[in-house]
C-alpha cells in the first residue's frame, strides 16, 4: 500500500537535494558567469555570482589568431570513433564471454579485468615507443586504436557481459532452432535488446575521450592537432600567466557536446546501470 508523503516532508527533501547540489552546480555556474567577466572580476571579493558589466569579449579571443575550431573537430571526431569501435569491440567480447563456452574462459576473463587495474601511465612509454616505430606520432591514431582495443575498453566489456548474462537464455535457444549461428543470435537478437547497456557504455567511453590529456600531450605536437583538453592550456598572455576568461569561455564551450551526449542518452545509461547490477 503506497502512503502519500506529507507536502512538508517533500519540501524538506527538496530543500536538502537542493543544498547537497551546491557543490556539483557551483563550479559550472562559476565558470559560465566569470566567462562573461573581465579579468579583474574574476578574483573579486566578495565573489559575484552575476557579471556587473557582462561581456563576449572572452569568446572572441577563443577563436583570434588559434586554431579552436578545427580542434574541436578534432575532439568530437576522435570521441564518436572511440565511442563507436569500443561500442562494437565490447558488444561482441562481453557476448563472446557471456554465452560462448571454451577452455579457460574464465581465466582469459579474468586477464581481461586485470586491464583495469593497470594505470595508463604505466603503458605510455612502451605505446609511444611503438606507435614511433609504426610513424603513427604526432597522429590521431594512437588516441583511437588504444581505448577502442586497450584497456580503456575493459570496463565496456564487463558491462556488456554482465547484460547478456542477464538475458533470458529462451530467446536465444528459439534462434538456434531455426538455425541461426552465434552471430545471427548476437546481431539479431541480443544486439537490438542491448540498447541500455550501449547508452551506458557510450557515455562512459565519450566522456573518457573527451576529456583524455596526458595521452594528446604525449602523442600530439601540432596545435592544428590538438584535442580541447589539451588546447586549453594554450591561453596564455605575453608573460606565461593564464588569461582567466578565456580559458573559462572556451571550458564552457568545451562542455557542451557532453551536457547534449548526456541529455540525450541518460535514460539508456540508468537501465544500462540497473540491467548490468551496478549500483
């Protein structure tokens, strides 16, 4: 029997939501509204949480004399490629694992989650020597293949696992009788029912891209080259100080592409979690 809750009870646990969220907001409130700030009311005291004398003269200087926009390209292409082949890869190992028996699978599952134990900085020094040896640096290509087939995509594995696990082994035995192989099952069936593991997994693995620094700064020379994460420490004045409110302007566009990936696929990414037994 569900018991209607008290209107005082409600506004209660609003106001405590809404005071618990502070933290989380302030900091994206802080850096929209000091983009619209000059340099000198940034640091003001007491801190101003609307600009006084709002200004777009910082989102100009974004674009003067630097080559944002074709770094922003950069990132969004690099992150749908990611997205897309870890995506594929992790569908087709996480049902490989989940409904294919062999020898030693359980033990070649395990190695696999050994990946992610293992810090990226342990593997850079061995990844660049061989994408140097390849003529691969100072590409795009090292920040592709390595989280589509490395261990970034551990993660995406065990969540696709832990999802075809979870479904019913009926539908797929129905499929086999009328002949169709692992691959029929799997693209045919398993596949279209895996969309809330995808979401998820298509969140993870964008939001892992599009912020990934230490790997650009290693791989990437060109500024034509560079991803966002990596072009915004590029702001500086003639003295090496950072220009406060432009690396905020170009930060809040920065942030954009992951507000609208997240809107979009937020309800696939809670089933994901829900369906997969992540909490």
């Amino acid at each position: 029997m569900n018991r209607k809750v008290p209107l005082r009870a409600r506004v209660a646990l609003y106001g405590l939501l809404c005071v618990l969220a502070i933290p989380f907001v302030f900091p994206t409130w802080w850096m929209v509204t000091s983009s619209f700030k000059p340099v000198s009311d940034i640091f003001a005291y007491p801190p101003q949480l609307l600009p006084t004398s709002p200004t777009v003269s910082a989102y100009r200087e974004v674009f003067d004399g630097r080559p944002f926009v074709q770094q922003y390209v950069n990132s969004i292409y690099i992150a749908a490629l990611v997205t897309v082949g870890t995506m594929i890869v992790s569908s087709l190992a996480g049902y490989a694992f989940a409904r294919i028996k062999f020898r030693g699978q359980n033990v070649l599952f395990l190695v696999v989650l050994v990946g992610l134990l293992i810090p990226s900085e342990v593997t850079i020094v061995p990844l660049f020597q061989m994408f140097n040896d390849l003529g691969l640096i100072n590409t795009h290509w090292p920040l592709i293949l390595v989280p589509i087939f490395g261990a970034p995509s551990v993660l995406a594995t065990f969540i696709m696992r832990q999802f075809f696990i979870s479904l019913p082994n009926e539908l797929e035995e129905a499929a086999r009788i009328d002949g169709i192989g692992y691959f029929g099952t799997f693209w045919r069936i398993a596949l279209p029912l895996a969309r809330p593991a995808l979401g998820a997994v298509g969140i993870f693995t964008f939001l892992q891209s599009w912020n990934l620094y230490l790997e650009p700064v290693v791989y990437l020379s060109s500024p034509e080259k560079f991803t966002l994460p990596q072009a915004l420490t590029q702001y500086m004045d003639a003295y090496g100080g950072p220009m406060w409110n432009v690396q905020l302007a170009a930060a809040s566009l920065t942030a954009i592409p992951v507000l609208v990936v997240f809107v979009v696929a937020q309800k696939q990414f809670i089933e994901g979690l829900a369906h997969t037994g992540l909490k």
